[in-house]
C-alpha cells in the first residue's frame, strides 16, 4: 500500500464581465475554502491551483480522490472574486492533466 494519495484535477470556467488577477483569484478561493470547509475539511481536501488562463477564465484545481464531491460544491458555491461578480461552471474532472 502507497503512503501516496491520490489527486483529481478539477477544471472550472468562471464567467464574468471583467479579468479575474489571479491574486485576487488565489485570495478568494483560500477564503472561501476556509469559510465553507473550515480548517480540517481544508486540510483533508488539500486544494491546489495548477493553472488559471486569466483571459479565459479557466482555473484548474487539484484535490484529494476523496474530496472531489466537496471541492465542486465549494467551486459552485462561489459568487464574487474581489468586487467581480461569477457565475462558476466545472468543465471536467481528471485523473491527469495534459501537459
């Protein structure tokens, strides 16, 4: 048995009428996760940003294999970044991301 855990990619695509900054992006969503999930939920779901495509608006989001039900939820949940209002949609969920 692996002490490795395993990770799940989880893409999302944020629309809004203005560019997200990623700081504001990065700022946001360590909130957001700590508000929702609290400490120990954060700590469980170890949430990563892998890539954010500012004019697109697509984040990609790593996770534990066991949290990715929650991370959705908690992406889904989100309605402001900064002062811009979101409207969040998930585009996939991985076991890899292509390079």
């Amino acid at each position: 048995m692996s002490l490795r855990q395993k990770k799940r990619f989880v893409s999302v695509r944020f629309y809004s009428d203005k560019q997200i900054p990623f700081k504001e992006l990065s700022d946001a969503l360590e909130k957001h996760f700590l508000d929702s999930l609290g400490v120990q939920g954060k700590a469980v779901q170890n949430p990563k940003i892998i890539n954010f495509d500012s004019k697109k608006g697509i984040l990609t989001l790593r996770t534990s294999l066991n949290s990715v039900k929650q991370t959705i939820v908690s992406l889904l949940l989100i309605k402001k970044i900064g002062l811009v209002t979101v409207i969040p949609k998930i585009i996939e969920v991985s076991g890899s991301v292509k390079k």
